[in-house]
C-alpha cells in the first residue's frame, strides 16, 4: 500500500475536482478492506480444505460459507465462483471420515 504522502500527490497530480479527491481516497479504502476480507476467506477455505476430521470441518463449512457469501454480496469475487468453492467443500466434508 503506498504512503499517504505519495498517495496525496498522486491525487495532487491527477485529480481535479474534490468529489473525485475523494473518490481516489474511498476506493483505496474499500480496495485495502476487500483484499483483507478475500486473504482471510482464502485462508479459511485452505484450512477447511487440509482438515482431517469430520468434526471440525463440519464445523468450518458454515463459517466459510458465509465468508464466500458475504465475498460475492460485495463483488469481490463472482457468485458463481463462491458457489462453486462452497460445492466443492460440501463435496470434501461429505467424503471425510
């Protein structure tokens, strides 16, 4: 992420309206919460993905699918590719042991 004095003349340089100021600083914002957001569902997803007991992951799968419900409500990835990660997971817990 870059500095924010970077960052201010950056916006210096290239905007010219305080709406558009803004825009610039609010989707830097929304871009740093979304990356947080889809790391920490990727990272759940891999650990629901590596788990060797029933129970645990039975216990996993709801939790990460409604971390990939909440990823596609907001567009950070398409419904389809949420749907079919939760499918694919629903697949492993069903098979585990």
């Amino acid at each position: 992420m870059p500095s924010k004095n970077l960052l201010k003349k950056e916006i210096k340089d290239m905007a010219n309206h305080k709406s558009s100021i803004k825009r610039i600083r609010s989707n830097e914002a929304k871009r740093t919460e979304n990356r947080y957001y889809a790391k920490t569902t990727r990272s759940a997803v891999k650990k629901l993905r590596t788990a060797t007991s029933k129970d645990e992951a039975e216990k996993l799968l709801p939790k990460v699918s409604s971390m990939l419900d909440k990823l596609a409500k907001k567009s950070v990835i398409h419904k389809n590719k949420a749907g079919n990660i939760k499918s694919k997971l629903a697949k492993k817990v069903a098979s585990l042991k």
